[in-house]
C-alpha cells in the first residue's frame, strides 16, 4: 500500500536561506497569509531550481543575486503552508545578502529573525519543523 507522502499531491519550489552579514535569516508573509516562510516560489516545468529562485527573488523582493553565489542546502518536504492536503518539497540554497530588500508582488511582510529561535512569528511547517532545524545544525552563520 503507498504512503500518505506518495499520494498527496506535490508543490516544487525554490527556497532561500537568505542571510545577512548579522548571521539573521529573512523570512517572508504572503500577501492574505498567516504563516512566515523562506522566500522563493514555484519551479515551472523548464527551469532549474536555481533559475526559479534568482525569478522568485527578483520577483518578490527586488533582490538581484548571481546564481553562482547560492549554495545548495539539499532537498526537504513539509505540509504546504496554504494549500490544504498539499506538500511542498523544497530545493534549498544559501544565499548571503548585504543588499536591501524590499517586499514586492505578493510578499505583504518581511522580517529577518535570529535562526536560533522563530522571532516570535507563525511559521511554515517547513521553516518550522524543517529548515530551521537544519540550518541550526548544519550551516553556521557567517562570521
């Protein structure tokens, strides 16, 4: 019998861990949203994962960053967010910013938060319970 994670329909994205020279991570809100998340979006059928968050970041943030700066993190998966019976899986890069960001197109709120803790905010199951788990043991801020 297939698992539930088989079944359940899929939303591939590209997502960023996006820090400043602080060691903070940004972390976005949509726009008639309740729930913070990594900024990034959608991967359409042609392009490389890279290729959607360089779009998306653009796209959300007027942020403008060379593909070559973003290291991948690896593949993680969650519940989505706000899409009800859908899970998200995520194709993760690190990227480092000194640049300003300015929230655009559907992003309503912006918030960079210390990662050792949630700033406070409702999160993503997948920030939640995954990537900032993650990056608390595996990456180490800058210095």
């Amino acid at each position: 019998m297939p698992s539930e994670s088989s079944t359940t329909p899929k939303i591939h994205i590209a997502a960023a861990v996006l820090m400043d020279p602080k060691g903070r991570t940004l972390l976005v809100r949509k726009r008639g949203t309740q729930a913070f998340m990594q900024p990034g979006g959608k991967i359409e059928a042609h392009e490389q994962p890279i290729n959607a968050l360089v779009r998306e970041l653009e796209e959300e943030l007027s942020l403008k960053i060379d593909p070559a700066s973003a290291t991948y993190l690896g593949h993680f998966n969650a519940p989505a967010a706000n899409e009800p019976g859908y899970e998200v899986l995520a194709e993760l890069f690190l990227i480092l910013t000194e640049q300003a960001i300015t929230p655009a197109a559907e992003i309503e709120e912006v918030q960079w938060i210390d990662p050792a803790g949630d700033g406070g905010l409702v999160l993503a199951p997948l920030t939640r319970d995954v990537i900032l788990p993650f990056y608390r043991n595996s990456v180490r801020a800058p210095a």
